[in-house]
C-alpha cells in the first residue's frame, strides 16, 4: 500500500455548476482530515462555485484553487524536488481518464481516477471494487482509497449568524408549518408561474406558512406572483443586505419544514441543512444525483407529464407529495440539535422547536 502521506495533491474536475461543487465538500474534507500537512491543490478545466459562490465553505479544506487550468500543466507546476505527488481525478469522461493515466504512468505520481470499478487506480494490497453510485459518495471513495482508510462523510454547511437571523425574521413568528419553495434556475431546472400559484393557494388555504424564495437563472415574474398571489411571501435571496444567496438558503433550510422545488443546485443546498424535500426531477439520475437530505419525495417529471417537462408537472402532483412529506415531519440534523437550545431562547416562549428541528 502506498504511503498515506503526499507533499501535494491535486484534486480536479471538468466543471463545477452549484450543485456540482455542494457534492464534492465531503471529498475535500476528507482530503484534509486524511492528509493534514499536505498541499492541497483543487483544479478544474473550467469554471467553479467554489471559487467564489461556495468558497466560505471551502477555503479551509484546500490551499490552491485553480479554475480553467490543464490537469498536466497543474502537475508540472506542483512537482517540485523528490516529494510524493497524488492525482484524484473526478472527471468522468473514459477517454480524458485514459489519456490521463497513459501520461502519469511511470512517473511515480499517485493516481485516482473515476473509472468503472477503479480499474486505473487498482493497485496490489487493494481489493477489487464498483464505484459507488452516488456521485458524493464516489468522489468520497476515491479520497478514502488515496488514504488507504474509511474516512468520516460529512456533507453538512452551516449559514452564519447573520444569516440565521435574517431567515428567522423572514419565516418564524408564525405556528403554521414553513414551507419554502423556489422555481427559478438553469434550463429544465425551473418551475412555472402556475404551478407557484396553485402550490401556495393551496397549501396556504391549508394553514401553512409559505415562502417563495427567488434564486439565481431564470424563472417566474416576481411581480406576477405578488399579484396572483398576494398571500405568498416573496424573498429575493440576492438582495438580504449583507448576507450571500447561499447562507440565506441555508438559515432558511434550517427552519423550514418543508422545501420544493425542481432538482439542482438549491436543492443540494438544502439538503446540507437536512431540509425534507419534495423535488420535480427534470430526468437526471436520482441514483447519482439524489439530494443527501435524510427525508425526500421525488416527483419524475417523465412519469408524472406527458410532456417530460419540469414545467408541465401539474400542481396536485407537487401538493400530494408536499402533505405526504408534512404528514410524516421526520427530520434528523445531529449538527441542529445542538443549536436547539440556543433556538429556543430566541424563539417566544409559547412556540415549539418545529422551525429549527
């Protein structure tokens, strides 16, 4: 078995939407609690999140982050003298993967690639083994296979105080169950105008208390809402003053009951506060992009329109799912009990602790 400790290493992707970064944080954390004094390099061929979006979250795990880099010019620049360089390599094209190894053979740097059964990382001493299916937890098991050892998974975040008391003033003060829906994104990944507006009718009609929280890309006319539904409270998460687009998801996750929307990069934050979720799925793999929240209903918008569309997923689909899951208000976040206390002294004194935990 190689040894457990490089001078340097490089840890690299293609590209890094929201989402895509969210999933990789176990990994890098893995990476540090493995190999604490090593120099940890994480690299991409374009652009990532967790330079700017997510970097709060990420600064601490690694000491470089180069973007829109070749993976052989950060190996040329990192090996330096006779110390142990390590690749991980998070790509999953076959033929970048192969190239990648042909070029590395031989010259004594440690390489992890996410192949099929990691046949180009198999070494002696190893057993054989499949990659696991989610994407998480394969980026995951490629650190634990460097480090030649289980390593603690750990996909949590944690908004800043300041964004725990603006998501506070915005949904608590009400008994009604918090529901926070978003319906903006990135191509498939958004809802309709309609659907916000039959949702909230709804579910308000039923007693809760519902959120719609505006997200970066494109989606609903805000003005639109406001006015086809004037009791849905409308946050725009890029304009709580002081406070960035993803702490405000954050804090909000953590006293919502509920959250729905489509599959994405909101959703994967959510999950890293353990929000119960409904998601309308736009025909990603759930098996390999399943947000990490320990309670989630997932709607397949193939099955559930006849158009396969997101868009089309009609209204009383997503409200069924949305009382099945409130029914059951099952959540389960170690890190929020901890906090339940402190929450409780904040919170009036005739109010349980369902917003936090």
């Amino acid at each position: 078995m190689l040894p457990a400790r490089y001078e340097t290493i490089i840890l690299y992707s293609r590209n890094d939407a929201f989402g895509d970064g969210l999933i990789r944080i176990p990994a890098l954390r893995a990476a540090r609690t493995a190999f604490p004094d090593s120099f940890i390099v994480y690299g991409t061929t374009g652009s990532s999140t967790l330079e700017h979006v997510l970097n709060r979250h990420v600064d601490h795990l690694v000491d470089a982050i180069n973007v829109r880099t070749p993976l052989m010019q950060l190996v040329a620049s990192h090996r330096k003298g006779k110390g142990r360089l390590a690749v991980v390599d998070f790509r999953i094209s076959g033929r970048w993967l192969l190239q990648t190894w042909g070029s590395l053979l031989g010259r004594g740097i440690a390489y992890e690639a996410n192949f099929p059964a990691f046949a180009l990382s198999w070494r002696p001493g190893q057993k054989s083994e499949a990659r696991p299916e989610r994407n998480a937890w394969r980026y995951h098991r490629l650190i634990e296979r460097l480090a030649g050892k289980r390593l603690p998974f750990d996909h949590r975040l944690e908004p800043t105080p300041a964004a725990r008391a603006a998501a506070r003033s915005l949904g608590d003060g009400k008994h009604a169950p918090l529901i926070v829906i978003a319906a903006h994104g990135d191509g498939g990944k958004r809802m309709t105008a309609d659907q916000v507006v039959a949702i909230s009718d709804s579910m308000i009609a039923d007693g809760a208390n519902l959120l719609y929280v505006k997200t970066p890309g494109d989606g609903p006319d805000m003005a639109e809402l406001a006015q086809r539904a004037p009791k849905l409270q409308l946050v725009d998460s890029g304009t709580v003053e002081g406070v960035n687009v993803s702490d405000v998801l954050l804090a909000l996750g953590e006293f919502a009951d509920l959250y729905i929307g489509a599959e994405g990069g909101t959703a994967h934050l959510m999950a890293a506060v353990m929000t119960p979720m409904v998601i309308v799925s736009g025909g990603a793999s759930m098996a390999r992009w399943r947000p990490l929240s320990n309670c989630v209903d997932v709607i397949e918008s193939r099955h559930a329109s006849p158009t396969g569309l997101v868009a089309n997923v009609p209204a009383p689909i997503i409200i069924e799912a949305a009382q099945r899951m409130l029914a059951t208000r099952h959540r389960v976040h170690p890190h929020l009990l901890d906090h339940a206390a402190d929450l409780s002294a904040q919170l009036s004194p005739n109010k349980d602790l369902k917003h936090a935990i």
